[in-house]
C-alpha cells in the first residue's frame, strides 16, 4: 500500500516533493522545476501550498 510522506532521504527543504517524487514514482527533481516555474508568477499561493503540505504530510519515519 502507497503512502504518503515527506522523504527524509530525498529532501531539499521539508521533503515535500521528495516524498510526492517517491509516491508518483517521478524524479523529485522534475517535480522541483515544475514548483519553481509555478511559482514565479504567483509566490504566495504555492509557498503557501508547500507550507500546509509540509506541516500536514507526515515524515517518512513517523508512519507505521
């Protein structure tokens, strides 16, 4: 079963997209160059993404 969490080992900043790269089976590194152009031209509405996932999406070593 596929779980979400934020990657501890993928990780630049929370782990975030490390752990949505693990889950979609995607480079995390792609995912990062889609969440930078995105958010260029509107910064507060996914910084404020990142920040709720990273406060929501549990750390891969808090699942049991």
């Amino acid at each position: 079963m596929k779980r979400l969490y934020r990657s501890t080992s993928n990780k630049m900043m929370s782990g975030v997209l490390g752990g949505l790269g693990e889950y979609f089976n995607i480079d995390a590194t792609i995912l990062r160059l889609i969440f930078v152009v995105l958010l260029i031209p509107s910064f507060m509405t996914f910084a404020l993404v990142y920040l709720v996932a990273a406060l929501i999406i549990p750390k891969e070593e808090e699942i049991y």
